[in-house]
C-alpha cells in the first residue's frame, strides 16, 4: 500500500472559512480521501476534514517558513 503524507486527522474546534476550489481539484481531493480510507469512497473522510491537515503539513514542511519565521522572532 502507498504510504500517504497524511494518516490522522485530528478532530479539534474548528474556525469556519468558505473557500472555492476548481473543480479538478475538488476531484482529487475526494480521490485522496478514498485513499486515506484503504481505497473505499464509502466511510472516507470528507474533503472539509482533509483540507486542514494537508494545510498544516504543507507548512510545516516548508523550511523557507520556517527561517522566515525564526527570523520574525528574534
């Protein structure tokens, strides 16, 4: 099986957005959570609980964020 970048969704308080995506990617989207779920749409987490996670992995994957981010510290 493919090991994904993102495993566990957490389950916190939640700010509410409102965002449009392309529909291509909302495809996608809807395609990873299947993965996630061992390949089966049916019980696969919803595109609203994928998108934070990915969200927070990208930035904190991001070592340029993170230089400019210790650097707005200091």
């Amino acid at each position: 099986m493919t090991r994904l970048k993102l495993s566990d969704i957490a389950d916190e308080k939640p700010v509410r957005l409102t965002i449009e995506l392309p529909a291509r990617l909302h495809r996608e989207l809807l395609a990873y959570a299947a993965a996630v779920n061992g390949g089966d749409a049916a019980g696969a987490p919803t595109v609203e609980r994928l998108i934070p996670p990915m969200l927070e992995r990208f930035i904190t994957s991001d070592r340029a964020f993170a230089k400019a981010k210790r650097g707005q510290a200091g």
